[in-house]
C-alpha cells in the first residue's frame, strides 16, 4: 500500500490564528494538486510557538462548532486529504494543553495533548500549559498511527508506547528553535532530532514522518529540516534547512513487512518482562518521579 | 596479541568548539536581519560604521538581508577619532555601495566635556557613545529605517559597551557572536583586510585599543567565556582547563558586576499584574 505523504514546513504567525488558518488551506490546495494522502503541519501551526500570555486568546476546541476547526474538517472532506495539525486546546475548566489533532474526512479522530512540556533554558512551557496525561495509538484510513509532540519524542518512552500500542507509524512535530552553531553545516539542536528519529525508525522498524516548522520569534530561529525515515532507519526524504517548503513523498508502508521480516525486533520484544521489571523498579524506588 | 589502547583525558579544545560553520551563520542572521525589520514594518536599517570589525561585518550581513541600498551606514567622528578609523568605514561603503552619512559629534558633545574640565576618558566615551546613538535614532525617523547594533557576545558578557549607548538597538544580529567568530565571519563575508587585521579599539583616545583595556585578548577571554557560559563550568573547573584561577574569577566577576547592562531596569511589583513581571508577551507581539 502506497501513501503519499506531504509535511508543510511553514512559518505560522504569532497568535494569529486566522492568517495561519488561511495559509494552512493554501497548503493543502498546494498539496492537493500532488495527490496528497495525508498531510503533517508542524506543533502549534496554528497559532505560533512561544505565545506566553497569547494562549489564553488563541486556545479553541477540536471540534465542528468551533470556525477555524470547521474550515479544517471541511477541507478534510473536501480535498479527501488527512491532516495532523497543531493548536492550543482547552478543556471546559480553563485549562490549555499544547496538542494536535488528526482530521479525516470531516472527523476529529484523534486529538493528542502533549505529555512533556519543557520547562528549561529557553523553555517555558509548564509555566502555561498543562500536560496531556496519555499516550494512544489510533487507527486510520492508512493503518494505525500515533502521535506525539517535540519534547514528548525527547524521551524515549513515549515512542515506545505508540509502538506497544500497534502504531505502524509514527507521526511526530515540532517547532524546535535551532542552537548549537559550531563547525558543521547543521546546528546541533537539528542533528540530535535526526539521530534519535532514525533511532526510532530504526528501533521499531516503522516510518517516521517528522514535520518541523521554520521561521523567527524575537531572537529565535527554527530549523526547518522535516523528514521521512522508513522503517530500515534511512532518510526517504529531507526538506531544506530554515526555509519554508512543502515537502512531497509517496512511501511503500509494505517496506514494513519487509524490514519486519528481515528485523523481527516487534515479534520479539519482550513486553510483559518489561511492564514486570517496571512495576518492581517502581515499587523499590524512593525516586518521586516515578 | 592484545592491544591495550589506554588513552589520557584530554583538555577540552575550546578552539576547535569556537570555529563556526559560516555559511549557516550567515543564513540564520541574515534571514534573522530580513525577518526583524519586515515584521516591524520597515525595509530599511540603519546603522553607526566606525571602522572596526563589528559595525563592518553588521553592515554586509545587513546589505545582504535588505539590499545594500536600503542600508543607511553612519560615520560619526568626534575630532580625535583616527584617520584610519573613517577610512576604514569608507571602504566598507564603497565596496557595498551603501548610502552613507557622516555627522561630526564634536560640535554636539563638547559643550558638555568642556563644562566639566575634570571629566575622565570614562565619560567622555559615554558620552560620545550615547550622542551617536541620539543621530542614529534620529537617522532611524528620518530615513525610516531600524537601528542595527553591533554589539559582540564577548563585550556584552564583560560589559564592555556603554548603556543607552552603543547597546541601544532594535536588533542585535551578532549578540550570539563571540569576538573571535565575528573574526571568522567577517573574514568569510570578505570583510577589507585593513579592518580584520587592526587591533580592536572603541578609538576614543589614541592608541587605545580594547585588549589592552581589558588587560587580556580576545582568544583568550573568548576561550574562558565559552567554558563559562556555553559549557556551564564552574569557576574551578574551568582554571582546571589550564586557566589561571585569578584570571578566571576576575573575568566571570566583571560578567556578573555588568548584568545590569543586559536586563531591563527592575520595576517595583505592586499590582496583580506588572510589566516586567507577569506582563509576558514576545517582543514581535508588536510586529
């Protein structure tokens, strides 16, 4: 089975939601015309990144009732085009969460709210939002997919999840600000996230589909750089580095039976010796964190 | 036959971690340059040439984002700034063809330097930094363009700027820049060779130059600020990487005795909700 991916690396305007609406239309139009099956935005691409006291004016529900997530769901339809976008949720209790949702043909199918929230050097995230508190795989038009958010891929729990929980394919964005100049042509922020990410294809044979967005907020870059990985651990397709760009590639999802066949890493994992030694370390630690 | 390969622990080459790659320098700042000025409205920039390696690299990173045209670049001499100095700064003009402006600052500062015939190179420095910062804001209104500083990481770090002075800007490209990867991206940008290769000055008196201000050089403050700021080394561990101690607690000393020069004046929290405090919002909010 074939399916023809597109990531729309762009430049969302800061807390303005309605500009960044229309140029998430505008992208799928553009995608469209290259058969796009499903289409990845990056995280927060509908109202910028570092918003701080900007969450509480752009927060909205995932839902047909709310405007912006109507003109979505009905592109959607529309188009026959699924799209993972990115958008400031908030539950009934004025809480906000940084989360992203999976829109198929008119419907909300699956909404994940982000689970790590970096609250360190140039981070501030836990000062404004609250952490998603689950982690689900979910099935699709195209197989069964999993979610997750920047920092939530930081950790490798998190990953493993999605994989346990039968995703075949792992959908992950960011709005990842660049650090780390040194002597190579990429910063060192860019070449850690495409370490770990082929570590993953690699780990779970499965394809990783990786949208970052571009762009400055007050004296931060983002880099940019989104890739494809398929599930031997190569890069199928790489965007450029720092400018926007709509990146267009049909992968062969049966290149997972293949890999699995060569790799039988999934049949072989250990899963219930795992949730054993993990019930034991947590009932002997003294560690609060667990 | 087994090899036993035992290897000595080696000091940390600061050297090698402070070459940067210059092309992606380039692209980041200058697409940094284009974004700040168009999201604030403008086209154009402005900004103070002196002659050194600062204001130069600034001006080709700053032609290259707005086009040279759009780049007002400012001599302004004070009546014992070298000759060398406007030479300099002419070369970066002509070889970028920018639109230039020279205003003399004597005939503006002296009326103050004169009333107060004790007055030390100390203020009169700030002085004439904070008058040629009055005609840039001014240049700012009249050709409509934003003022671009030029301020390095090493000499924001030690505090070796003056306040309101050649720090107030609405852009800082090469604030993340120490001095010695301004010098590899200035060499790289094709920067004139007349200005990568003279001793750094702030050109207030003659023969003044900063290295010899400061009491130590640039490689070598640059190599320590690294280990201090970017590698997050304790005051001990960094003397350990073959710095002597005394030195090394003197520069991180002048790092925390000038931070006031880098954080906005403290506001007296009295309400619920205060600028400065809990007032948050980006700078581009504006834009």
């Amino acid at each position: 089975m074939h399916l023809t991916v597109g990531l729309a690396q762009l430049y969302p305007k800061i807390g303005d939601v309605a500009a960044n609406l229309k140029e998430h239309l505008a992208q799928i139009e553009a995608a469209k015309a290259h058969g796009v099956q499903l289409l990845l935005f990056p995280e927060l691409s509908l109202t910028g990144y570092n918003l701080q006291d900007l969450v509480y004016e752009v927060a909205l529900q995932p839902t047909a009732e709310n405007p912006t997530f109507r003109q979505l769901l009905e592109a959607s339809g529309d188009y026959d085009m699924d799209l993972m976008v990115g958008f400031v949720d908030t539950d009934r209790r004025a809480r906000y969460f940084i989360a992203a949702a999976y829109l198929s043909r008119g419907e909300v199918v699956h909404v994940h709210r982000k689970v790590y929230l970096p609250t360190y050097t140039l981070f501030d995230e836990g000062r404004y939002f609250a952490w998603g508190d689950s982690v689900r795989a979910f099935e699709t038009r195209f197989g069964r997919f999993g979610m997750l958010i920047c920092e939530d891929f930081w950790h490798a729990s998190p990953p493993y999840l999605l994989w346990l929980d039968r995703a075949d394919v792992f959908l992950f964005h960011s709005a990842s600000p660049g650090r780390g100049l040194d002597a190579s042509d990429r910063l060192s922020s860019a070449r850690w996230v495409q370490l770990v990410n082929q570590a993953y294809a690699s780990l779970f044979t499965s394809y990783v589909l990786h949208c970052n967005r571009v762009g400055y907020e007050d004296g931060l870059n983002f880099w940019g750089g989104s890739t494809i990985i398929d599930p031997d651990g190569e890069i199928v397709c790489a965007a450029p580095m720092h400018e926007p760009a709509l990146c267009i590639q049909t992968i062969d999802l049966n290149q997972i039976r293949r890999t699995r066949a060569r790799l039988p890493l999934l049949r072989d994992e250990r899963t219930a010796l795992t949730a054993r030694e993990l019930a034991r370390i947590i009932q002997e630690s003294h560690d609060f964190r667990l | 036959m087994v090899t036993t390969l035992v290897q000595a622990q080696r000091r940390v080459d600061v050297d090698a971690l402070l070459r940067i790659n210059t092309d992606l320098a380039t692209k980041i700042i200058v697409g940094f340059i284009r974004d700040a000025v168009t999201k604030a409205g403008y086209t154009r920039a402005v900004l103070g040439l002196s002659g050194g390696i600062d204001s130069a690299l600034v001006a080709f990173l700053a032609a290259r984002a707005l086009g040279a045209e759009n780049v007002l670049a400012v001599r302004m001499p004070y009546r014992t700034s070298s000759e060398a100095s406007l030479t300099d700064a002419q070369l970066v003009i002509d070889q970028l063809g920018l639109p230039s402006l020279t205003i003399e600052i004597t005939p503006m500062v002296q009326p103050l330097i004169d009333l107060f015939p004790e007055m030390d190179s100390v203020r009169k420095g700030n002085i004439m930094a904070r008058q040629r910062m009055i005609v840039l804001y001014d240049q700012s209104a009249a050709w409509r363009g934003l003022v671009i500083g030029t301020s390095n990481k090493t000499e924001v770090l030690l505090g070796y700027s003056t306040l309101f002075g050649d720090s107030a800007a609405a852009l800082q490209p090469i604030g993340d820049l120490y001095k010695t990867q301004v010098r590899q991206l200035a060499r790289a940008l094709g920067v004139p060779q007349s200005i990568l290769d003279k001793a750094p000055s702030a050109d207030l008196w003659a023969g003044q130059t900063d290295e010899g201000e400061l009491g130590y050089t640039y490689d070598e403050v640059d190599r320590l600020l690294y280990l201090l700021v970017d590698g997050r080394y304790t005051v001990e561990e960094a003397a350990a990487q073959g710095f002597d101690l005394a030195f090394v607690e003197r520069v991180w000393r002048r790092v925390r005795m000038n931070h006031f020069k880098r954080t906005m004046p403290n506001v007296a929290k009295l309400s619920r909700r205060s600028v400065g405090h809990d007032f948050l919002y980006l700078r581009d909010w504006s834009g």
